[in-house]
C-alpha cells in the first residue's frame, strides 16, 4: 500500500509541470490562495485593532441594558441618533451580581445621550467677564487690580460696540429700508455714547443687563454645538479604561458634579476657528506631505483664515489691537495701520512661508487672545429634552480634557465627553435624591398639602379644597406636576457644585447601560454564555452583549467587510471550480492512451482514480502553498512598515495612526482547505471519466 502510494506521489510530481494546462491550473490557484491569506489576515488584524478601540474607550468587554429597551444598545449612536434603550432604576444590585462572575473585574455605570449647547459669541464672554468682576468686587472690595481689568473689558466692550456699528453701517448699504432694524440701531447707538458709559459705575448690573439683552445678539459669531456625552462614574471610569488619559486640567474629584471634554471635541469645536484651521494646514504638511500648492482643502483654509479675521479682530480690546498692530507691522514690514487689513496679509500663507507664519501666530497673537471658548474652571450650562419630553437644564464645571492613547485623533473616540452620573440623571430627567429633597422643602415652605393623583379632581374642585395642592411624588421620571420652580433651581445650582456625593448615592440611582471589564479577556465568550444563561441576570431582565453588540453599527463594521470578502472569495472559487473542472477533463483526455496503458498492464480503475486526485491534490498544494506563501510575505512586509490610517476616521479602525497586520495559523491553514478542497471538487468527475476508459479503445492508433 505504502509502495504504492509513493508510485502516485512520483507521478504527480513528474506531471506537476509537464503538462500547460498544469500551470494553468497552479495560476488559477494561486490567486486565490493569496487573497484568502492576506485579505484575511487583514481584516483579522482590524477586528483585533477595532475591538480594541472599543474596548478601551467606551464598551468595555461586555455591556449590560435593560430587558425592557425597544432598541439594541449602540454606544457610538446609531442611524437616528441614540438608542430608545430603557433605564435601570437602580445600578447597585446589577454591580452586585455582576461581580459574582468570578472573571468581571469591574462594573462601571454608564449612560449616552446628547444635547445642544451654545458656546457664547465675543460680547457675550466679555460681558460674563466683566459681570463676574463686579461679583468679584463687591464680595472682596474695591481693589486696584480689579479696577484694572473692569476698564481694561469696559473699553473691549466699547470697542466691540464700534465694530458693531461698522458692520451695521456695510449692511445697510446693501438691504432695503424696510428690512431695517430701528430697535437693533437705537441699541446700538445707545451703547456707544458717551452718556450711557458716564452713568455705567451707578447702575452697572442693570447696564449690564442691557448689553446682554440688546447688544450681545448683535453678534453672530457665536456656536451653537452638539455635544455628546456619557454619564459615568468618573472615578471608576479612569480606573477600568487604561488607555484613557487626562490632558487638560485635572481629573473631576471624586464625588463631585463636573466634566471632562474630550480633548479632540475640545480642539476640533472650541478652539479659535482660525488657530485650528493652522493646526490643520500644519498636520497636513508634516503628516501627510500635503502642499498648500496642490491640495484644494488646504487652500480653502487659508482662504477662510485670511478673509475670516472677526473673530480675532472682536477679541482685542484698544490696547491690546494696539499691540496686534505694532507686532503685525513689524513681521510684515508694513506701515498699515487697519488690523483687518494686517491679519489678511499675515494669514495668507503659502508652502513658504507657512512654517515662519505658524510660529509667528502662536508666539506674537496667541498671548493676546483666548485660545478656547471655553476654560478650564468654567461653567457649561447644558440642556437637553428630557425623555418625558420636557426641558431639563444643568450646570457642570470643566475640571479638563482628557483622551484615548493612540485614538487621539479619531473623531469617533473623541465624541464622547464624560459627565458624572448625578449630572446625567438629572439632565435625562430622573427623580434623584436632591430633588426629592427640595420638592419637599418646597412643599412645607409653601403649604401645600400633598394629595394621591386619584383624588386630585376632587380635592381640586370640592367644596374644601385647599388653596395649594401638590401631587404625590413618584420616584423615577419626573413629570411635568414635578418640576422644580426656577428660584429653588437657582438656590438649588450654587450649592450642588460644592456637594461631595458619597459612592452610595454615585451606584444608587438610575443607568442606561453598566460596562463590564474582564480578568481575562480571552474567556470572553464563555463568560457571556455565562452571564446571559445566569438565572440571578435574568431575575434582573438585563440583555447582556458582546463589544461588538453594543457598539452598534460600528461595532458590525468589520462582519460587514469579512462577508463582502468572503463573497469574493466565493465566487472567485465557483468560477475556479469551473476552469479547474474544465482544465483536468482536457488534460485527461489528452491522456487517454496513456490511461490505456495503464488499464492494459493491470491498474484497477481506484489507481487511476488516485492517480488523477492526487496529481491535482498536490498541484493545489504546490501553488497554494506558492500563493500562501506570497500572501504570508505581504502581511509580513506590511506589519514592518505599517498601513499608515489615510484619514482621522480609520484611527479608530487601526486603533492608531497606522494598522501593524499580523499573520495568523488560522489564516494559511483556511487557504489549504479552500484550494484543496476546491481542488479535489473539481477534479472528481475528469478522475470518474478517466476511470471508464476502455484499454480497448484507448489503445487503438488512429487510422
């Protein structure tokens, strides 16, 4: 048998490539083979860099949401914004069996959602200023220094209101008189004369007041964004996602309402439009070897720094547009004295001058401006629609901003700004603790006697029906009957800020989803088997899924290309089936005599079978393995030099700037069995026919 099988083995290999139509067949093969390992291994390579993206930045290993959810989880939003995922009215008892599975490490509370924030034009950030300076003052006294910056953002504002007025002024040449604002001008006018800042020290809160109301919407250089943010346990968070890294400021102290933004939303929507627009041009340059020359994006930024100058322009006050002035003058060698004009001459740059003009901004205009809209320190008022449709308002400090290493710049790493969980439940509308407290306050302070929701219509219109009625409480949602008046919400906001939430009260209250990290990731999927199969989860009506579940469409992506590969690869395959099935049934025609020979000297119909499957088995492993081979070259080649990410949005897919692909077994292993097993298919109705040759026939001699 053994002796045999060798005989086979020496015939294959002296057909190997004797016969064209052999190497034919060896091309056909090896195409294939080498898509199957490179395509492979590549998408294998983004699945482990995407999984680690999303593991690292927001999901977790695994994601737990409420039974009760009309849609499926999607952390990274989905086709029409967030899920319709329902809430879990308390996190403590989820973490508490949870933690039982003996490899969760962690549970850390989570909710998504999004809201529309403002981020305040030029004369409204001067006026807060100034506002807050006055607070300033008559809390500490009259002090030299403070004095100094009141007139120093009395004469910005004065300032602000000439440039106002100059606008106007360009406007009205060009609309009718019936499209006018008489009430806008009479403001306007108002507020740059002489009378109005002679009287503004008696009255400076209600002059204030009127800035605000008349002159700062005047202004249209301000943004209103859309802000997403998950609400968490800070503190918990930190610890569970490592690649996560504070860049700005500081981390928001544990227990306290606060912030963090994401350092790529912090850049990308806050920052002075025209410094980003520089960054841009520069990352361009340096990165990806653009020039300001050939690429269209790039001048199209230079073309909006250059003509896009307000925003600096409104930021100086007198003194400090003198200094912007002076400075411009001498880089440009210029004698303008029109800062507008100055500031379109500096930022039109070129491939040239761009580097020179880069350093120029940051060390000679920067120091005058604000570089952010927003500081760290301040306050964001955010409000969002709460899920029972009414409009809930909270304000958070920005302790600092924080980022993902290695998904510094992807846009979808760097869409979620983190929120405490006190925060979030209070903007998504849910009944916490605070305001369960303060509507009782209320209640005594004003009198009100508290009535059951069914007896509300009598109580209401009968004969003793109190003059001040308040519905029961219920814990959860608030309603509309529920809302908290805007004194007690205003009374309420100046302590809150200063409150330090003890972790019962943080794990008590409400979530949309909870994140579970892993001891050890690799027993991932036992451990949701486990999970969705414990009866304690079930108790729960938890749904309990994968990374690749919860991060939505996102999270599918890569499914996505591996079946449109495989789709490929199938229909390459067929139409190989095809052309191998051809290919042999000529070659063993071309054989028939020889097959003859064969049959005449003794060999059993199962040689001649062997013998063809055989040949084509081992052509299939000769070219496959050639194919495998060059597959397994390029994945090699291609890990030492990197597939640099094109554009922000693939950081998040390569996990960084650039995917490192990997070979693996699996990959070299699946291109054998595909091209034998094709082979093999291919070959057995040509080795069937050549089995049913006559000696007979096939050793007559053409006549």
């Amino acid at each position: 048998m053994l002796s045999t099988f060798k005989l086979l083995v020496q015939v294959a290999f002296r057909n190997l490539i004797k016969s064209k139509v052999n190497i034919i067949i060896g091309g056909i093969i090896f195409f294939p083979s080498c898509l199957v390992v490179t395509g492979g291994s590549l998408l294998d390579s983004m699945n482990s860099s995407m999984s680690r993206s999303i593991i690292g930045s927001l999901s977790g290993h695994i994601q737990v949401y409420s039974d009760k959810s009309k849609e499926e989880l999607a952390l990274f939003g989905g086709m029409q914004g967030e899920a319709d995922v329902a809430a879990i009215d308390s996190f403590a008892p989820i973490k508490a069996a949870l933690e039982k599975h003996p490899n969760v490490q962690t549970v850390v509370p989570m909710g998504t959602n999004g809201a529309l924030v403002t981020s305040g034009n030029t004369v409204d950030l001067t006026l807060a200023r100034l506002r807050d300076l006055y607070r300033k003052t008559g809390a500490e006294g009259e002090k030299p220094e403070l004095r100094a910056q009141i007139d120093s953002l009395k004469a910005h504002v004065r300032q602000l209101a000439t440039l106002l007025h100059s606008e106007q002024a360009k406007r009205r040449e060009l609309i009718r008189e019936s499209d006018r604002e008489p009430e806008e001008e009479a403001a306007l006018e108002k507020a740059r004369s002489e009378a109005f800042w002679a009287d503004f020290e008696k009255d400076p809160l209600g002059s204030l007041e009127f800035l605000e109301n008349e002159l700062a919407p005047q202004a249209a250089d301000g943004d209103l964004l859309f802000i997403r943010y998950v609400g968490t346990d800070l503190e918990a968070f930190q610890k569970s996602f490592d690649r996560m890294k504070i860049v700005d400021g500081q981390a928001v102290p544990q227990g306290r309402r606060g912030m963090l933004l994401s350092k790529y939303f912090y850049e990308e929507f806050l920052k002075l439009k025209t410094a980003r627009r520089m960054d841009l041009i520069k990352q361009e340059r340096d990165t990806n070897k653009k020039t300001i020359a050939t690429d269209p994006l790039l001048q199209r930024y230079v073309k909006e720094n250059s003509t896009q100058t307000r925003e600096i322009v409104y930021q100086l006050d007198p003194l400090k547009t003198q200094q912007a002035t002076a400075r411009l003058q001498e880089i440009l060698g210029s004698q303008e004295k029109d800062l507008s004009k100055l500031l379109n001459a500096f930022l039109a740059v070129n491939d040239e001058n761009f580097d020179a003009r880069y350093k120029q901004f940051y060390e000679q205009l920067v120091p005058l401006l604000d570089l952010y809209r927003l500081r760290m320190g301040d306050t964001l008022t955010i409000t969002a629609f709460s899920r029972t449709g009414y409009v809930q308002s909270v304000n958070v400090p920005i302790y600092g901003t924080y980022e993902f290493s290695g998904l510094e710049k992807s846009p979808l790493a760097g869409a979620a700004n983190l929120m405490d969980m006190i925060s979030f439940r209070d903007l998504y509308g849910y009944l916490t603790e605070d305001k369960k407290e303060e509507i009782a306050q209320l209640k005594t302070k004003s009198g009100a006697a508290e009535v059951k929701r069914e007896d509300a219509e009598a109580a209401l219109f009968g004969e003793e029906a109190p003059s001040t009625l308040v519905a029961d409480a219920t814990p959860g949602l608030i309603n509309e009957n529920e809302q908290i008046s805007d004194t007690g919400a205003a009374l309420r906001n100046k302590d809150l800020l200063q409150r330090v939430y003890s972790q019962k009260e943080i794990e008590g209250g409400m979530v949309l989803s909870a994140a579970l990290i892993l001891k050890d990731p690799t027993k991932l999927d036992a451990t949701l088997a486990e999970l969705q199969q414990s009866q304690e989860v079930k108790d729960l009506k938890l749904r309990v899924v994968s990374w690749q579940q919860a991060a939505g469409l996102i999270g599918q992506f890569v499914m996505m290309m591996r079946m449109v590969l495989w789709g490929i690869i199938t229909i390459l395959f067929v139409v190989v089936l095809a052309i191998i099935n051809n290919a042999v049934m000529m070659a063993t025609l071309q054989r028939v005599k020889e097959v003859g020979t064969m049959r005449a000297i003794g060999a059993q119909r199962s040689f001649i079978l062997s013998m063809v499957l055989l040949e084509t088995v081992v052509l299939g492993l000769v070219f496959g393995g050639l194919g495998a081979g060059v597959g397994s070259a390029i994945i090699s080649w291609l890990h030492n030099v990197g597939i640099p990410a094109g554009s922000e949005e693939m950081y998040f897919f390569f996990s960084g700037p650039k995917l490192l692909p990997t070979l693996e077994a699996s990959n070299i292993i699946t291109a054998f069995v595909l091209v034998v097993g094709v082979s093999v298919i291919s070959t057995l109705y040509p080795a069937f026919m050549a089995t049913r040759v006559s000696p007979v026939t096939a050793m007559q001699t053409d006549e």
